[in-house]
C-alpha cells in the first residue's frame, strides 16, 4: 500500500526481513509458502524494521484501481458488454460454480481465498512475533501497532464474512512441526462476525482518533468503528437476518451511531471532487489507500474512462452505467422521475436531474475533456448494441471518481492516477444508521436527520415527511445506490438485502441503455433499449469456497447449492 509517508517505506521485506522457512506439510489453502513459522529474530529487531512488515500488509489492501472489472460490474450498477469479464461472463450469466467463483479470475483479487488468508497470516505472524520481542519497541509503538493488525485482520475477514458466509478462524501463524493439525473448519457465520467485532473493539479501543503528516492512512478509531459497523448492518439483513430480529438492527444502528458520535467526520462539500487526488484524506475519508508518483499511482482513468476522446481511443470504457441506475437519480427538486409532480421529460431525460447525476454519469450531450460526449447513433461514441468493441453499451460511461485532467491514452500507459481508493467514507455511515435504525424502531426523527444530511450535500430538500417504514427503506436504498454508485458497494448491498432474485430481483432482470436517434431538424429520440438479460440463482449470493481448496482442506464444507 503506498500511503502518504508510508509510501516512502515501503519495501517488500528484503534485507532486514529474513525469513527462515522450516518445511512441512502442504496448507496451500492458507497460502503459506512453504509452511514455517519466522525464526529470524532481526525482523522485529526494531521498529523500523517492523513497520516494514506492517507496511506490507498495508501494500496488500485489496482496491480495485488498476483492475480492468470493478464490483459494480457484478450488479445492475454497470454493465460492461466484454463477455471475457467475470461480470458478464460468470456472475450476471449465473455460472458461478468451485471452479469459476469470478474472485479467482475478478476484480484483483479482492476477496481470493488464498490471497485474503494469505494476509491474515502476516496479521497472526506480527501479533505472535511483536509480542515476543515487545523490548525492542516503545509501549506506543507497540500499542497502536498491534491495534492497526487487529483492524486489518479484522478488514480481510470482513470480505471473507460478506462473501462466504462463516469461514476458518485462524488467530495465530499454523505449521505442522509440532504435529498440530494446520486444516480446520468453518466457523458459523455469528462466530465469525464475533471474531471481527471483537478485533474491531481491541483495535477501536487503542487507535487514535486522528492520525498526523506523518501516519497519513493508518488505520484509526474510526476506522475501527466504521468497519465494525459495516459487519453488523450486514449481519442483521435479510441475507444473514433470516428472522429480522430487530435486536441486530439495532446492534448495527448502536454500531454506526459510535462513529457519528466521535465528531471526527464531516460531508466534503463537493460531491464529486472529493474523489479527486487534490482532496486526498479530506473529512469525510473515514479509511483508504492513497498513491504517491513516482513509484506507484493507478490506471483508473484509463481502464475506466469514456473510449474515444478528440478523435482517438483514450480508454476501455469500463464504467457503463445501466439505464436502472440512471433512472434512479432523482430530479434537482428532489422527486424520483416517476413522481408525476417531478417534472421529469423522457425525450429530455437528462434536464434538471440532481447534481450527482452530473457528477457521476457522462451522457449523450455532455462534455469530457472538453469535447462532447455523442453516444446518439451516428456520434463518436455511437451506442455499441452489438458489444463489438469498447464503446459503451448503454450509452453512458462513468465520470465519478475520474479525473478529467488525466488523459485515458497517457494513463493506459502508466500509472499517473494518485486519487485515494475510498474503502470508507461519512456519508455511508450516516446511511448505514439511517437504514439500521429505520429498521429496529422505524423511521425516527434520527433517522430523518441521517438521510438529511447526505441530500443537503447535493441541495436536494429533505425526503418527505411521515414515510412508513416500508417507504424510508425504498427511500434509504435509492439514496444508498446512487451516493455510493461505482464505489464497489453495490454487490454487498444487492446481495444482504436479499434482492437478487426476490423482491426487484435486480440480477434476473434485463438491462436497459439509451438508445438516441437523431431525427428531421436534428431532433433526437430517446428509446430504452434492452442491452443483456440478466441470470442468477439465489444459491449464488454465497460464492463458493473454490474446489482447489475444499480438495486440500477436507474439513471445509462447500456452501449450499453448489
């Protein structure tokens, strides 16, 4: 992870860390190359040499800058029409099976098996080897040290947690020269959402509130709170929450409602610049993963950037929102377009709609770089409705979290992006409260003041008064799916609410694009047009822990369905 300050630290443990390795028994499972345990006493000789550790394990934060996939892509957010992307190809086409889990061949990785247990050894393995040579370090070092591990082993069991249901709790580094047995089994899903919470507490409880210049994107109590919260709003959906027993709601609600009450984060102003490196750490980053040039930046203008820009290709295109999502902006009066009073033309659709539908979609007669953006039929981003090249099949492509100062073609060939990857920020807070309260005792006035202020940021006036319960969810789900649009939320969203193939069943539904044609006069016609026929099966919202390791872990028992 190149964090500011702790980018310049980086080093993938060479020199100071030798590591002796004892051979033993295969664990591939765990990703541990060749099972062993660390001997050499000089890795954690000092502190310097220690952050190193530390440092890497931060380095193998899982964002999904430089991935030509996001997770958007696995919704109804973002349809990119490439059928050799895990999106298309195995999600959205309802062929996830133990041999094709789109983790494996998806999104960098973000939650492969053997890359997040991986990881969680080198949290075990600071924890065993900084305790045993805690006289090489100052009780501060070491404190907030151990508090940051147990927030990062906390992190990556979190993306276990939401991906596969209960999984192996390993709190220590496993070898075999003791004749241990270094294959265990799953916990439940409530065992291993306790084990994170309680990491999360000892981490919260030691961590500091803020962090100076010189710790820039440590993790801190917020962070430590927020993820804690992310965990329990998760546990207590439909999803997880068979019974919709209103004490986990509440639980979460208590949870989100901690970080609100640190008064440690406030709404950046601007919607859309804050995603912008100039804005880097600004208030409302709660935790993420910063760049720094010139060693390490990011592609993610270039991968995800409109395609043809002042007569050439500058990107592949892969933000392409669906017409879904489009149609979930609300006008700038704050009315869903469905709402008779909004005002809303659908041979006008893009007039008067709220600033974060500007701020976040490139469409038909807007600008970028400077030039208009034409997906009508006949323009240089003409509607691909064939899926032939990397135009946008929905005539949209993204703009949130871009910037458009960085040419596609220029970032396609390096890596100038330095912009934050956002894991957590504010106003997901203030909506994961609002939801989780919503919930346990209905729409409150606290609630109300949640949702508030996330809309107040982009002058929308408040949601109307005296909604039932049933409303303010619809209310909270919309707010939720268009504040945090390309942010890799959605996935986690669609699935704990249950929605998939119940209810709205957004991943059996078709997908829809504007088609634009330009008539006598130059009047254009706007027609929805369907792009890809959406198939999932509701075994699916558990992925399937991967054949190759249930073959070598014979304890581990396969999700259901598969």
């Amino acid at each position: 992870m190149k964090l500011k300050n702790i980018k310049n630290r980086q080093v993938f443990l060479i020199a100071f860390l030798v590591i002796s390795i004892a051979a033993c028994k295969r664990d591939d499972f765990l990703n541990v190359p060749p099972k062993g345990i660390v001997t050499d006493d000089a890795t954690f000789s000092s502190e310097t040499n220690a952050d190193l550790f530390v440092n890497d394990i931060y380095n193998n934060l899982p964002d999904l800058n430089n991935n030509t996939e996001m997770l958007d892509q696995w919704t109804d957010n973002s349809m990119t029409g490439a059928s050799n992307q895990p999106g298309q190809a195995i999600i959205r086409n309802n062929s996830i099976n133990p041999n094709a889990d789109g983790a494996t061949n998806g999104p960098v990785n973000a939650f492969r098996w053997e890359t997040v247990y991986g990881n969680i050894r080198k949290c075990n393995v600071f924890l065993q080897q900084a305790d045993k040579n805690k006289g090489n370090f100052s009780e501060t070092f070491y404190k907030s040290r151990v508090a940051e591990i147990k927030f990062l082993r906390a992190f990556y069991y979190s993306l276990l947690l939401q991906n596969y249901g209960g999984v192996p709790l390993i709190s220590t580094p496993l070898n075999n020269l003791d004749g241990s047995d270094i294959f265990v089994a799953r916990s439940t899903f409530d065992e291993t959402l306790a084990f994170i919470e309680v990491d999360c507490d000892a981490a919260a409880a030691d961590l500091p509130a803020t962090t100076d210049n010189q710790n820039t994107g440590r993790a801190t109590k917020g962070a430590a709170l927020t993820l804690k919260g992310a965990v329990d709003l998760f546990a207590a959906s439909p999803l997880a929450n068979t019974t919709n027993d209103k004490a986990k709601w509440a639980k979460a609600a208590a949870a989100n409602l901690a970080v609100m009450n640190l008064g440690t984060y406030g709404l950046f102003p601007d919607y859309g610049a804050q995603f912008l490196a100039v804005n880097n750490w600004n208030s409302e980053t709660i935790f993420a993963r910063g760049y720094a040039l010139p060693s390490k930046g990011h592609k993610r203008e270039g991968i995800l950037g409109p395609v043809f820009v002042h007569g050439g290709q500058q990107a592949w295109g892969n933000i392409v929102p669906t017409q879904g999502l489009v149609d979930d902006y609300e006008m700038d009066n704050g009315k869903p377009i469905n709402d008779p009073g909004s005002g809303y033309d659908d041979q006008h659709p893009y007039v008067n709609r709220e600033q974060r539908f500007y701020k976040s979609i490139v469409y038909d007669g807007s600008t970028w770089q400077g030039e208009p953006f034409l997906s009508r039929i006949g323009g240089g981003n003409q509607i691909d409705l064939g899926s032939t090249s990397d135009i946008t099949n929905t005539g949209y492509n993204g703009r949130k979290t871009l910037d458009e100062s960085i040419l596609g073609q220029t970032s396609l060939g390096t890596s100038p992006g330095t912009s934050n990857y956002q894991f957590y920020r504010y106003a997901e807070v203030l909506l994961s409260y609002a939801e989780a309260q919503n919930e346990a005792v209905g729409p409150d006035q606290s609630v109300y003041d949640a949702v508030k202020k996330v809309r107040a940021r982009v002058a929308l006036p408040e949601i109307p008064a005296g909604l039932s319960q049933e409303k303010m969810r619809e209310n909270i789900r919309r707010e939720r799916r268009v504040e945090l649009a390309f942010e890799d939320k959605r996935w986690y969203d669609i699935r704990r609410w249950d929605i998939t193939t119940k209810g709205p069943a957004v991943l059996t539904a078709a997908e829809y694009g504007m088609k634009i044609t330009v008539g006598g006069g130059g009047v254009l016609t706007y027609t929805p047009v369907k792009v890809f026929q959406n198939t999932f099966s509701q075994y699916m919202n558990w992925l399937p822990i991967p054949q190759r390791i249930l073959n070598q872990n014979t304890k581990l028992k396969q999700n259901p369905g598969y």
